[in-house]
C-alpha cells in the first residue's frame, strides 16, 4: 500500500503552527483539512489524553458556536500521536487565512471557566477523563509560543 500523504511530512523539522494538511473535494466544494500542531513532534512532551479531550469539546464548543465559521466547520478532532488537532472546513483556504479563528478559539479555551460543555454521562463515552486546568494552560503556551508570534515557518510544512 502507499504511503498516506500525513506520513510523508518531515516530523523531524516540524514546528508548533498551523499547516495546511490536505484539500479534497467533495461533490463541487473543496474541504481544506488543517494541522493544528502544538508541540514538536518527539521533541516536546505530547499532551495526556484528559486535555486533549477536553480541549476537543471546548474547541467543538467554540467552533460550531461561531458566527463567522460555524457552518463551515466539517470537524475537529485530535491527532493519536497527540501532538495536535485536525481541523477540517467547508472551503479552500490558506493557513493564515485561520489564524485570527484560531487565536480567538485558544483564547476561549485559556479564559474558559465552568463545567466543560457535554462532560456528563449522558453527553460523553469516557466524562470523567477531562483536565481543564492543564488544557488552559496548554491553550495559554501554544497562544504565547506560537500564535502570538507566529511566522511563515509556522505556516508552511518543512521541506
Ligand atoms: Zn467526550
């Protein structure tokens, strides 16, 4: 079998940003599928797996919430390797065009205060496994690490 075009990016160089992953079409509408990475891929501690879900709800929260995108979102929802997020939209864009949604969306997740929306039995196939403090503090370093400063190498995959 081929290899699948996530497994052919250079991990080695790849910096915390947000990439475009992959365009597909589907009917007449392209769907832009985006890396949102947020730690270098085995050089930093990847998250644990109670604030990548809890940021999966705060991020599905805010993202189906909002005004401007939220009928665009298709999904977002975490990478195994725990390093990041794929995010898929209605649409063909660039990086930046996503940076402004997805600074505001980690400022929601940094300030967010309260009962994680859908953490409840009833809601959510694993409630209990949830860690908002850590998932804001999280949200805070990828905001002052790489959103508030981001450049060009953390918006275009490594060679
Ligand atoms: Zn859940």
């Amino acid at each position: 079998m081929e290899k699948i075009t996530s497994f052919t990016i250079n991990h080695l160089d790849l910096l915390p940003g947000i990439y475009v992953s992959r365009k597909d079409h589907a009917g007449s509408e392209v769907i832009t599928t985006f890396d949102i990475r947020m730690t270098a891929p085995n050089r930093e501690p990847v998250m644990n797996t109670a604030e990548v879900h809890t940021l999966e709800h705060l991020t599905a929260t805010f993202l189906r919430n909002h005004p401007v995108f939220g009928d665009k979102v298709i999904y977002m929802g975490p990478m195994g390797c725990r390093t990041g997020f794929y995010l898929l939209l209605a649409g063909d864009y660039r990086s930046a065009d996503i940076v402004a949604l997805v600074t505001e969306m980690f400022e929601f997740i940094r300030d967010f205060e309260g009962e994680v929306p859908g953490a409840s039995p009833r809601d959510c196939g694993n409630y209990l496994d949830m860690n908002l403090p850590i998932a804001k503090l999280i949200a805070g370093r990828f905001l002052d690490h790489c959103l508030y400063v981001i450049e060009e190498k953390n918006l275009v995959y490594p060679e």
